[in-house]
C-alpha cells in the first residue's frame, strides 16, 4: 500500500470522531494516531490552569443531540454528522416554536446547501448548525431540541514527540487535532505528520532532534508554550505548522512574521522546484498557530506549507471539507514537500571545496572519460556546485544560485566527500 493511501485511510478512520479544543473525541484521535506510532506521550492540562494570557477552559464531552419536529421525526441528527451541534453546547432539552428554534440555528446563507461549522469556546451557549436550505424550508411546528453534552473541570490533552538527533538543535513539527468532522482542515496535518514523524524515526542517523507536537489550536500552542518555551527558544532553528495537507488543488506557503528564517528559505526552495505555482502569503494572512509560535516575545522560526490554505478554498469550515476533498496523491504531495525540507535541513551545511583550481573529477570516476557533445550535461549540476562551494554558501544558496533542487544535490555532497574533495563548515 502507497503511503498516501496509508494516510487517506487514517484520515477515513479518524473522520467520525467529534473533536473540539479538549475532551474525549481528542483522547481518542491521539490513542488512533498512537496505533501509527507509539512513541506518542500523552499530557493532561487541568482546566483552570493560566497559560500566558489565557486559562485552560472547562472539558466538553457530547454524546447525542437532534431536533425534533412534533411527529417525532428527527430533522437533524449528531449520529449523522458531528457539525450539526455548535462546539461547546451545554446540555439542552424543551420544546421550542419556530421562532425560537431559528434563533439558535446557524447557517452560512452565502452557501445554502453546506452546514458550516461553529464553534462557542469561551462563552456558554447552545445552538445547532444546518443548511440555509433546510432552514427556510422549515415548517411551522413545535420542535423538540436536545443536547446531551457535558461542560465540566476536566483537561485539555495533547501529544508529543520527541525524536533525538545527534544535536540538541531542534526542527518543530506541530499539528493540530481540534475540528470535528472537516477532511482537509483538519485531518491531513495529524496523518501526515504522525507518518513524517514513522519516517524520522526510521533513520539511521538525524543531525537534528525533531520536536513533534498533535495540539488543539491556538489554546494548545498557547498551553504548550507556556510549558516549553525556554528549551524551545534555545534549540528551534526551524519550525513548520502543518495544517490543510490533503487536497490536489495547489500548494500554499505562509511566512514566518518577517519570512527570513531558515524554515522559510528551505521550504521556498523546496517549493520554487516541486511545484512552482505554488501560492506565496505573507505573515498578514496567517490565521493558523504560526500566530503563536511567531508572537513577539516567542519568536520561533517557524512558517507554514499547505495545500489548499486555510480559509482560501470554499469548502473550508463546512461539511463540503469532507472526505472526497482530499486524496492519497494530495497527502503524498504535501508528505513529499515536507520529507524534502527535512532532507536539505540535515545537509543545510556550508560546503568548502579541498583543491586549488577544479579538481580532477576524471580519475576520481566522476567525470566522463570520453568528450564529446551533451556528455558534459549530466556532470553540470556537479561543476556548478564546486563553483560555488567557496565555503561562504550553503546548501540552499547553492540550489538557488545554480537553479537544482538542492534535494537533488545530496548525491553529488555524497560523491564529493566521499572522494575526499568536499568538507561541510
């Protein structure tokens, strides 16, 4: 089986488990992500605890909800779909006139066949969400509506990874695992990084440790943070949000608040050379926990790679983000851009050439011993590195400045120093 296909049914697993900012839906998607790889530690977070400027909120749990029409009929059903309820409900069960029931009904009228989803973390409230359709289509009646959820003191939970390197350096992978039922927003980012995070670990040898967090958003970077933040100012030379990954439409990359990191220029290099329509978005159009990691007095290097971006693409935040919005082929695209960024990562070095003049690349066996026209082409990409390995560049100027994928590049690095001709500095 293709890893996409590995990562499209993981996101089929997962995609009927009712997520929110805390309680068991996310309980439930990091033991389903821990079948994948075991390595996950748990954390609970008491409510009430002060992170930063916020609080850890109370813990919500849901059972069952529906509405009712007065011959008993169900109208709406949680056992359908999960984006029927409104995040964070309390407990409800009266009847109610049309009147009333329209008031705590939410649509998103510009598109009157999707049900949007909704959410009321921070203020207690109940409400239901369906189709503008179905709304107006609403006979007169007295309705039944009911809500069996729980808001409680509980935790927020979330899980980590920690996957050691020969250096304490640091690279940040961080994901997160709060909306309920949406494909691409967001189960791409946990499946995709749970399979990068198999593949780290599968390495014989890492420069970097590899920091890998399944948080909910904004609150749990926020949480988390606030736990880590010292080692992480210290360790993190570079950091991606991954968020949106499942989709075949494009790619989408997202600076860091200033867009001059070490994670920007690799995954603008990545990127220039995989798919180099991809669409470019400054710091102004975050909207994901980049926020967090890039807020002053954090200052992470952290940016982001997405498909189809968040809050871009018109099935965002509905129950059109469903399951046939993503594929295996858009997962594996979004899984190969990142392998990519890790791979020029752990050889980002600055190269120095060990001989005067060029070298002799033909005794060597890296150089064709008969000359004639087009035999020089295939050794081009390796005369161009070594004329830029002067000790000043890196490997991603050298990829830029000669126009090769510095993925690409790794097999002449390997050839050169292997024949004693090239020192990383």
């Amino acid at each position: 089986m293709s890893i996409g296909q590995e990562m499209y049914d993981l996101c089929v697993k997962m995609f009927p488990y009712c997520r929110s900012i805390t309680g068991n839906g996310v309980r439930k998607t990091l033991g389903t992500l821990k079948e994948v790889y075991d390595n996950i530690k748990i954390y609970e977070v008491p409510s009430g605890t002060q992170v930063f400027d916020w609080t850890v909120p109370k813990e919500w749990n849901i059972r069952d909800a529906w509405i009712k029409n007065s011959a008993g009929e169900k109208i709406i059903d949680f056992n359908n779909t999960n984006l029927h309820v409104m995040g964070y409900s309390l407990p409800l069960d009266r009847e109610v006139s049309l009147d009333e029931l329209k008031k705590m009904i939410y649509t998103q009228p510009d598109q009157p066949d999707v049900i949007p989803y909704v959410t009321s973390y921070y203020k207690e409230r109940s409400g239901f969400c369906m189709t503008e359709t179905q709304k107006q289509s609403l006979p007169d009646d007295t309705y039944h509506v009911y809500i069996d959820s729980e808001l409680k003191d509980g935790s927020l939970t979330y899980g980590e990874i920690i996957i050691p390197g020969d250096s304490e350096e640091e690279i940040l992978l961080s994901t997160y695992v709060c909306h309920p039922s949406m494909a691409n927003n967001e189960l791409s980012g946990p499946s995709v990084t749970i399979h990068l995070a198999k593949w780290l670990s599968s390495l014989k040898k890492r420069r970097y440790t590899y920091r890998i967090v399944f948080i909910p958003e904004t609150i749990g970077s926020i949480t988390y943070l606030s736990r880590n933040l010292d080692i992480m100012k210290k360790n993190t030379i570079a950091g991606f949000n991954i968020s949106c990954v499942g989709d075949d439409r494009t790619f989408s990359y997202i600076s860091s608040r200033y867009g001059t990191t070490l994670a920007d220029r690799v995954a603008k290099n990545v990127l220039d050379f995989y798919y180099p329509d991809y669409k470019k978005y400054t710091f102004l159009n975050r909207g994901s926990d980049e926020r967090q990691y890039n807020a002053p007095g954090v200052d992470l290097p952290v940016c982001a790679i997405c498909r189809s971006k968040y809050g871009e693409y018109p099935e965002y935040h509905t129950s059109k983000d469903n399951l046939e919005l993503i594929s295996p082929s858009g997962l594996d695209g979004a899984y190969q851009v990142y392998q990519q960024c890790i791979q020029v990562l752990e050889a980002n070095y600055h190269y120095q050439i060990q001989c005067l003049c060029e070298p002799q690349l033909g005794k060597r066996g890296l150089y064709p011993t008969i000359s004639q026209k087009g035999s020089y082409d295939e050794i081009r990409a390796m005369t161009n590195f070594i004329a830029y390995a002067d000790g000043s560049n890196d490997l991603i100027d050298i990829s830029n400045i000669i126009g090769e994928p510095a993925v690409s590049l790794l097999p002449i690095i390997d050839k050169l120093q292997n024949n004693d001709l090239l020192k990383a500095v």
